[in-house]
C-alpha cells in the first residue's frame, strides 16, 4: 500500500513540473510573437515615414523649378479645384 502512495506522489509531483514548464514555455513564445509583430510594424512605420518625406521633398523640389506644379490644388473663388 505505500508503494501505491509514492507512485500517486510522484505522478503529482510530475504534473506540477510538467505545468510549470509549459507555463514557461507559452510565456516565452507570446513575448517572441509580440516582439516579431512589434517589429513589423515598426518598420512599416519607417517606409511610410520615408515614403512620405519622398513625397515632400518631390512637391518642394517641383515647387522650386517650376512653381505651382500641374494638378496642384488651387483656390477658385472660394471652391478648391485640383
């Protein structure tokens, strides 16, 4: 009968380890995909920034050659037209 007792122990003591290491694990790999997915969209964030200075330095760059380039948006009599 006291080898009924320790087996039982030991196989709760087995599922406490068990727990904790899957505990550990879960956790770990959460914090790797919110990492992954932080970084992704910082690096969205940089080509849209890029993408976007591209585009002023574009629109300056026209305005300095030429003045108000084709397709600007002008004021009409107080209706804008593009």
């Amino acid at each position: 009968m006291i080898q009924i007792r320790k087996s039982g122990q030991i196989g709760l003591i087995l599922l406490v380890v068990m727990s904790l290491v899957i505990a550990i694990a879960m956790s770990l790999a959460s914090r790797s995909l919110s990492d992954t997915v932080l970084s992704r969209q910082e690096s969205e964030s940089s080509k849209a920034f890029r993408l976007a200075e591209t585009g002023v330095e574009q629109a300056l760059n026209a305005l300095r050659t030429s003045g108000v380039p084709n397709g600007a948006i002008t004021q009409t009599e107080g209706i804008y037209s593009g």
